[in-house]
C-alpha cells in the first residue's frame, strides 16, 4: 500500500467506464490520437485502462518509462496475442517466422543474420532502384491533374519493396507479388477474428493466396542460390550465416521476406504522404527545401542527398509529430514496477511515440512543424523514437531514411502539390489518412499556398 497519497501501489490512476476496460479501449481504437492526449494529461505517465483487481492494458508514457520497457525484454516481452491463427499451416508459418515476433536468443541470432542485408553499403546499392521507380512512377503522372496521394505512395513503396527485395525486374510479376501479399495483409485482421478452413471463408482464401507466394518464394530461393551476383535482400538473406554456419532455413527465409515486406511499405508510403503534405502546408519551408535542392539539381546522388541539412530535418520532424507506429505494445512477462506501481504478469504496456514526441519539454512548440530545430537538437533515442528503441528497434530504419530522401527530392522537384480545399484529413494510430490524401499536381512554378483542410490534423498541428 502507500507511497502514491494513499493508493495502493497496484492501484494504477485511470479512466472509469460502465463498460470497463474494453470500453476504455473501444474509445482509444476510435480516435487514437486524442485518446491518448487526454489520458497523459488526465491521469500522468502510467494509466490503466480498467479499474478494478488487474489491469490488463496500461498505457506508460515518457522517456524514462520508454525506457524501461524497451530495454527490459526479460520483464517486457514481445506480444505474439495479436497475431492468432494456427501456427502449423503455411501461413501461420509466413506469419510466425517474423522478428518482431521472436524473443531472447532466437531473436537475436536470427537479427544477426539479417543484420548485412542493412548495412550502410548494402543500403547504397538499392539507390538506384529507388531513384529509377520514382522517376517512373513521376512519368506516369504527367498527365494528370489530381492524384490519392496516399495510394501512389503506397504503389511506389510496394514497388520499391518488391524490386529491393526480391530483384524482380519484370514489372508484371512484380506487381503479381505485391498484390498476393496487399491480399494476405488485409484479410489479416478477418482470419485472426475466425480462423476457420471452410471453403469460401477469407482464411480458407488466405490459405490459397499463402500457398501460392510460398510457392513462387520458395522458387525464387532457389534461383537466389544459382545468382552469386544478385544484391537484393533475399540473396543476402540466402547468404547469410553465423560463425558455427548455421543458415536460415527455406521457411524462415520465406517468413523474414514476407514480413520485411509488410514492415516496409506501408509504414514508408504513410511517411511520405504527411511529409509532402506538411510541406505543402508550409509554403516558407518548402521554398527553402527547394532552394537547397537547386544546388544538387543537375546532379542527383544519394551523396549528396545524404548531406543536406533540411531535408533531413525536414524527414526527421515529419517521423516524429505524424510517426507511422503512433504506438507499440509489450506484455509483461512477470509482476514488475514500473513508474512508481506494481504492474501484475500478463498486462500489455503501450508506449507512445505520438506523445513522448509531442512533450514540451522535450520539444519548444510541439505541435508546430519546424524541421530547423533538428539542425540544434539531439535527442536520446527513448526521446525521439520513430524507428522504436532497443533490441526491436526497426532494422530498415536506414533503408527507410534513404528511400524518403530519394523519393522527397525526386518529386518535389518536378510537381507542385496542393491538397484539395477543404478536404478531410484524419490519420488512424497507424498514420493512414482514413479518408485519402487529395492532391491536385502542377509542373513545380513554385507557386505555393497553405490550404484550408478540414479533419482531426487541425487538431494535431499547429499551422
Ligand atoms: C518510415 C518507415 C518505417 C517506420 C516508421 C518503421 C517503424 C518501425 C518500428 C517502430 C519498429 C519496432 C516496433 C517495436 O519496437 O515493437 C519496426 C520494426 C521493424 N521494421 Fe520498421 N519502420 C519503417 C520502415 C521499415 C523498412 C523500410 C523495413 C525493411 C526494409 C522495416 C523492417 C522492420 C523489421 C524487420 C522490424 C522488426 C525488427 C525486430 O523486431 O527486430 N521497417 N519498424
């Protein structure tokens, strides 16, 4: 008892709903973003979502509380609960042979033998594909006048992933693999609700589509195998192994590919959708932006990408006020403290991103977008945390910083984009614009102006 003005210490402060935490938790699936706020401002760092003996989802916010969960896996351990279907079935394999949802030593081996499909110099080689996509899918635009932006980043990104990934060069396969897996990804939340294998049911569909991708993998596995030569991820995934030589096996390299993947496009196609609309927000920055592009202009390269200044602010400030993972989740492996009270086993702990980023102690004027501040700034990584912390910190966040800048660069330099007046711009937790990204496109004139939107950003940012 005690310690807490007379709260017994397992006694978490949190909201009280008739429904109990379920309803708590209905509230923070409907408006994440404010849901989250008013807790933090609410109740303080660590809130639990039901009264009563236990807790079972708590929310812990700040750096110090971020932390502890990141780095003590043997008290915080990866969730695999949201994941549920059968593991014996080909796609409960795809779906389970995943880093993020390996612990302890598995996890750390299996890291290191991903490990040099990330590295700085390996990253550089997937330059070209990325520069060569985005120049394309650019020329597809030319004679267009209002685009979804949100979806066209989403095809470039899937794009990229396939090509960096795989290698494939033909664009007919390419997009047959990135359809299969977009199909396998949506029906995800559907098959976990009723894993049941009856014909016409989405899992007995899921099963289908699984089957099939493995198969085409597994094929191009072996051709992996053949090619000493090829540099994309699945070669280096096939190369790689420990020092006593051990390999991954044909489904781990199945599942890991399939997962990158998925981490990969979405979470980059959301980044760029807020990055180019932040900047089509802010005429002031995105002339400066230009401006510093203009010196590189006649020569493109990721070198001289990598060194400039705004741009990477620019990145860096749109991850952490929109971070496409506005959340992460652990679950307690044990009863532990945390923040000052008792937090019994099996309790999930969200960390936010969303709001350490926006504490104004950390940040002057958080809620404003001013990419400049990074040129002054450093932050520890449980400050600033887009990519996460800790032993599951993103392995692509390199891969991830690269593409942006590319694909920034490229696009801003050729088009104009100004959001549709008035339109309804709202982000979900994962940072998906619920209702698209409306873009009207013009050859870059420089003509910038800040347009009237309407939605929950204005509840986000301060223009
Ligand atoms: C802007 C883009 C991206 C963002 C914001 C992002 C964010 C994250 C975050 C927050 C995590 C850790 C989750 C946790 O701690 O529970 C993560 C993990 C991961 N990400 Fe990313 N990611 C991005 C792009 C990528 C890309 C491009 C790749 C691969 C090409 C990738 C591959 C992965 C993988 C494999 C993991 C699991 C790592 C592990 O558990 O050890 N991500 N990402």
């Amino acid at each position: 008892m005690d310690a807490n003005n007379g709260i017994p210490v397992t006694q978490i402060p949190g909201p009280r709903s008739v429904g109990g935490w379920r309803m708590n938790m209905f509230h923070f699936f409907r408006s994440p973003l404010m849901f989250q706020r008013w807790l933090y401002h609410t109740y303080g760092n660590l809130v639990a979502m039901g009264q009563g003996d236990r807790p079972t989802q708590v929310f812990a916010f700040g750096p110090e509380l971020n932390r502890q969960i990141l780095t003590n896996p043997e008290f915080f351990e990866i969730s695999t609960a949201l994941v549920r279907m059968p593991k014996d079935t080909v796609m409960g394999r795809m779906f389970f042979n995943n880093l993020s949802l390996m612990k302890g030593e598995k996890h750390k081996q299996h890291r290191r033998l991903m490990q040099p499909a990330f590295h700085h110099e390996q990253v550089l080689q997937y330059s070209k594909d990325m520069f060569r996509l985005t120049k394309q899918l650019s020329d597809e635009w030319q004679d267009k006048a209002e685009i979804d932006l949100n979806l066209e980043m989403k095809k470039l990104t899937q794009r990229i992933a396939v090509k960096t990934l795989f290698g494939l060069y033909n664009e007919e396969e390419l997009n047959r693999i990135g359809t299969f897996i977009t199909q396998m990804t949506k029906s995800i939340l559907l098959v976990s609700l009723a894993p049941f294998n009856f014909p016409y049911t989405p899992y007995h569909r899921a099963l289908r589509n699984a089957e099939q991708l493995n198969t085409h993998i597994r094929s191009m596995i072996e051709q992996k195998r053949l090619e000493r030569n090829a540099t994309d991820v699945l070669a280096s995934l096939v190369k790689a192994h420990d020092e006593d030589g051990t390999t991954l096996t044909d489904e781990e390299l199945i599942g890991h590919t399939f997962n990158l993947f998925i981490a990969s496009h979405e979470t980059t196609a959301n980044a760029l959708t807020w990055t180019i609309f932040l900047l089509s927000q802010h005429p002031d920055i995105l002339y400066n932006l230009l401006e510093e592009l203009k010196e590189i202009e006649n020569e493109l390269s990721l070198d001289k990408l990598s060194k400039l200044p705004l741009l990477e602010g620019v990145v860096k400030e749109s991850l952490r006020l929109l971070p496409p993972a506005s959340v992460g989740v652990r679950i307690t492996a044990s009863s532990c403290e945390l923040g000052g009270f008792s937090v019994p086993e099996k309790t999930n702990v969200f960390f936010s991103q969303l709001i350490t980023h926006r504490m104004p102690e950390l940040y002057d004027e958080p809620n404003r977008f001013i990419p400049e501040r990074w040129s002054t700034i450093k932050r520890t990584p449980f400050e600033y945390l887009p990519f996460s912390a800790g032993p599951h910190m993103c392995i692509g966040w390199g891969f991830a910083m690269q593409e942006m800048k590319i694909v920034l660069a490229v696009l801003l330099m050729r088009y104009r984009f100004s959001v549709v007046h008035h339109a309804k711009i709202s982000p979900n937790l994962m940072m998906r614009p619920v209702s698209g990204m409306p873009m009207r496109i013009f050859p870059q004139d420089w003509k910038f102006e800040r347009v009237p939107v309407r939605g929950t950003i204005n509840q986000l940012i301060d223009f």
